[in-house]
C-alpha cells in the first residue's frame, strides 16, 4: 500500500451522530464552543445535525436544523456546515415528494448551510438521483451517504459509484461502515473502486464496533480517500465512531492533515461529561452484532435502557441474528427479550385455578363501551369468572376476577395502575423486573411465564410458548390449563380493514378451536373474527 500523496479532510459529525444518545438536545453554548474549537483545529466541516422532516417527533432541536437556529449560534465562516437529512423522508413508496423541496429548503444564497448529506440504504440508491438533483439545484454541496455498505461485490461498487457519477450532482460520494463490521482490506478496496469509477470526491463513515474504526479509516487514507468523518471521542450510534482525536494525530503522523491536536483538547471535558452519563464506546455486545449485521440501535437500546435484563442481551442478539435485523424494529426487539435460550417459567402453577363452568374474557374493542351496561347486567345474572385483558376503561375493577396482561409497551403505559387492583394480576413477571421492581401489590400477583418461538402456540402449566407477546393467545394459554370448557368473550371486534393484526388473530383462533374442539368459544358481542356470535345472549 502506498500512502496517497495528498491531504485528507476531516468531517466531524459529534452532533448528528452523537444525538442518538441525547435525542439531539445539545445546549447552544456547548455548540458554540464546540464549533470554535473545530474551527481552531483546522477540521474542514461538522454536520450539525438532522433536518427531520416530521416535526411530531419528540426529539431535540439539532434532529431539526433550521435557519433559525443557525442564527443563534455564533456563525463560524472557516467550517463548512453540512445537515443530514433522509432520503425515505421525501417518497411515497418510489414516488419523489418534490413538493417537500420547497417547503422546507431555500436557496443556498440565503442559507448558513453549505451543503447536505443525503442518507440512504446502499441498496437504495437510484431513488435519489431526484432528490440529490433538486437540492444541488439550490446551490448546495451534495454529499450522498451510502449506509450498510458492507458484504456487496465489487462488481456492485462499480456499477453505483459509475452510475452516481454520471448524474453529476453529487459532490461527495460517502460509504458507511454502518454495522462497524468492515475489515481494514474491505475500506481499502471499495474506497479504491470508488475513486476510480466516481471522478469527485469520496468520503468513509466508520463505525468502531468492533474497534476497527481508526485502522479503517487508516486504510481509507492509504487508498486515496477524500474524506474521513469523525466524531469527539467517539461520540456516535452504538459503539460509536473512530475519535477525532485519534484521526488529528494518525493523519497528522502521515502528513495528510494540520489539525491542531493541542486545540481540540479544549472540548475534551465537555464530552467527557456525556461519555460518562450515556457510556457510548465499543465492547462485547456491539462486536458480536457486527458479525451478526444486526443494526447497532438493538445493541444500544438493551444496553441503555434499564428495562432489559443484561444477562439476556446475548440471547436476545443470537435471536435478532436469525431474523432479518438490518434496519431496527421495536416490535423484533420486543420479541427477543422473550426469546431466551432458557426457558422462561413462571411462579405459579395455573392447573385447574379457575373453579367456576363459564368464563367470560374481556377485550379491549369500542363493543366494550357500547354495550357496557349489557355487559354488567349479564356477569351480574350469570355470574361467571371474568378475565381483563389490560386494564379497562369501561368495566370497573369490581366485575373483574382476574386481569392480564403479557405486552411490554402496555405493561410500561398501565403499571402505575396494578398498585390500585385489588383482586388478580397475571403477567411473566419475571420477564418485567425492570420494569416493575419492588412494586408494592394490593392484588394477588401470578407470574405465568412467557416464551417466544416462530409459529408456536404451546401452554404449560406455568408457561407458554407463542410466536408473539400479545395478549390473546396468552390469556387463552392459561386458560386452556384450567378445563374450561365454556369460554364467552366481549370487545374481539377486530382492527381496522386491511390492519395485518386482523390475520394474526384470526389464523390463531382458527387454530385454537381446532386444536381444542372440547372447548366452545362463543362471542357476544360482533366481532370480525371466524368465532361464532350470539348477540342475543347480552
């Protein structure tokens, strides 16, 4: 390897990167300091932060950049200062938002911003050619960030960057080691490619998960880079990024940059501070999900938040590693805390606990509220054992024996409620401790414990086995160890035409009453759902 006879330049985005461990609400005066200093270290560029198009988002003011904000800030003319935003922000399926161009954009002449980094999926990459086109349009330098970059085949690099050429209004073409599993010798090829085939500049975002960051961003240096993003120790999704610090003194030793590493130690502090609270930085988790390529944001999220039981978070990666875990979803992360390789028992023994013929089960749909006094009057005739399933709004606490409830989300919006029943509460406990530590009861408390598993209904007599923490299937579990032989239920009205949780539903009652045809299931208020009503019972 021959080291590239030219200078590098550095991009730090601490910001924008780093906003992922406070939600992007860093105070204007660290920013401004923060900005002198990279202007004193003679860093060519920070990107400030988002410009997040959906302004519902709970998130701080630097996930939405705008020119007001600019304003506020102490204006630094010798850094050039980028905006990401996302690419999927501005379509429809493939159809281009032009619109969305100019009602949140203005021309670059009347613009703090020099430019903006435009965020994709790497397989993504052909929608952007509009977007990158309107923007430049603007006057704006145009970087394309090409995220999870890694694991494609050289013949791929060169068809994209060819082709992102021959647009001719990318000024920057960036590839992101996204899940912080490239090796030195992948940098080196692809940034090789890309210099060959995409005639402008190219630039790495490198990720530190597996404590490669600064050796790949060495490699890049030695393939020819143009760019090197950065971050001040780190700071950054997951892992975190190769440290600015780090990328000052390695390229200033291979002379291909003048950062000044004694003026960025004056920003150190103040980011030592927020290491110490949010404690990015690489470690055995954030490895292990690089060889797995699960995105970084599962890894962060059991980490940081204290709800997630740390002796899982193995189990918890080796199930995400089967499933396709590439760009984050709650509900796959929800599911894999409850997918442990040891079985997850409960307490208590639900054999036989129920001693009345009929049970009544309560749902949650808007039949509840409709027909709320029908309801009262035929569990005050009939008298049979009545199970909530989650708190409910319309039936008091007085007509229910029993309630249930098995979701994490629901289990974190109602668990201020549990201290106020009085009579039973089922949940897998022990699968919420962090949740509900040293919660102080006035109801009886029964943990039914709660496995997930792809395609399986099984109940046991003090856990069961299901393709998904949801409530049904985890109410009619414990029921089906206690003989019954009558099950009626209210509020099954079903979800909105053409919801996916209508088919999850329906094939699992389908399966229920085929499997167990001892037992009648019979609903009393309408439902959608392939279960037999008889409205005529309330």
């Amino acid at each position: 390897m021959n080291i590239a006879n030219k200078k590098i330049k550095i991009l730090d985005c601490t910001l924008r990167d780093g906003g992922y461990y406070n939600n992007w609400n860093f105070k204007n005066k660290l920013v401004d300091k923060y900005l002198k200093t990279i202007s004193e270290t003679k860093i060519e560029a920070v990107e400030l932060g988002y410009r997040i198009i959906n302004k519902k988002r709970l998130l701080g003011k630097y996930a939405f950049i705008d020119e007001n904000l600019l304003k506020n800030l102490k204006n630094n003319k010798n850094v050039l200062k980028f905006v990401m935003i996302n690419s999927g922000d501005f379509f429809i399926k493939n159809k281009f938002l032009s619109n969305l161009i100019s009602k949140n954009f203005i021309n670059k002449d009347l613009s703090l911003i020099d430019g903006f980094r435009i965020a994709t999926n790497i397989r993504d990459y052909k929608k952007c050619k509009k977007l990158t086109l309107a923007l430049s349009k603007l006057g704006y330098k145009i970087c394309l960030n090409l995220m999870q970059a890694s694991n494609h085949s050289d013949q791929y690099y060169r068809k994209i960057s060819h082709e992102i050429n021959s647009w001719k209004n990318v000024d920057i073409l960036y590839f992101a080691d996204s899940f912080g599993n490239m090796l030195p010798e992948d940098v080196y090829k692809i940034t090789k490619i890309f210099k060959k085939n995409f005639k402008k500049e190219v630039g790495v975002h490198l990720h530190n998960n597996k404590g490669f960051g600064l050796i790949n961003a060495i490699y890049a240096a030695k393939a020819g880079v143009d760019w090197i993003d950065s971050t001040i120790l780190g700071m950054g999704r997951g892992s975190g990024n190769v440290t600015t610090e780090s990328i000052i003194l390695e390229m200033n030793s291979m002379g291909m940059h003048d950062g000044d590493i004694y003026k960025i130690e004056n920003i150190i502090t103040d980011f030592e501070r927020l290491q110490k609270k949010y404690k990015w930085g690489s470690n055995l988790y954030y490895h292990l999900s690089a060889n797995l390529n699960i995105h970084p944001t599962y890894t962060q999220t059991l980490l940081t938040d204290d709800r997630y039981e740390k002796n899982k978070i193995l189990d918890s990666l080796f199930y995400l590693s089967k499933k396709e875990s590439t760009s984050f979803n709650q509900e796959k992360l929800r599911a894999s805390i409850f997918s442990a390789k040891l079985t997850n028992y409960g307490d208590w023994n639900s054999s036989g606990w129920i001693n009345k013929n009929k049970v009544l089960v309560i749902g949650t749909g808007p039949s509840i509220k409709q027909n709320k006094k029908k309801i009262i009057s035929y569990i005050e005739k009939n008298k049979p054992f009545v199970i909530g399933l989650n708190i409910n709004n319309y039936i008091k606490e007085k007509y229910i024996n029993a309630t249930i409830v098995c979701h994490e989300t629901r289990v974190i919006i109602d668990s201020i409620k549990y201290k106020n029943l009085n009579k039973i509460l089922i949940l897998p406990k022990k699968s919420f401790n962090k949740i509900l530590p040293n919660n102080d009861f006035n109801c009886t408390v029964y943990d039914y414990g709660l496995n997930i598993k792809d395609n399986q209904f099984k109940a046991y007599k003090n856990y069961c086995i299901l393709p998904k923490p949801l409530v049904v299937p985890y109410a009619f579990a414990i029921l089906l160890n206690s003989n019954i032989k009558n099950i009626n239920i209210v509020g099954f009205d079903g979800f909105e035409e053409g919801d996916i949780k209508n088919n999850e539903m329906n094939n699992f009652f389908k399966k229920f009453q085929s499997d167990n045809k001892s037992i009648k299931l019979l609903s009393l208020t309408p439902s959608i759902y392939d279960i037999k009503t008889n409205l005529k019972i309330l």
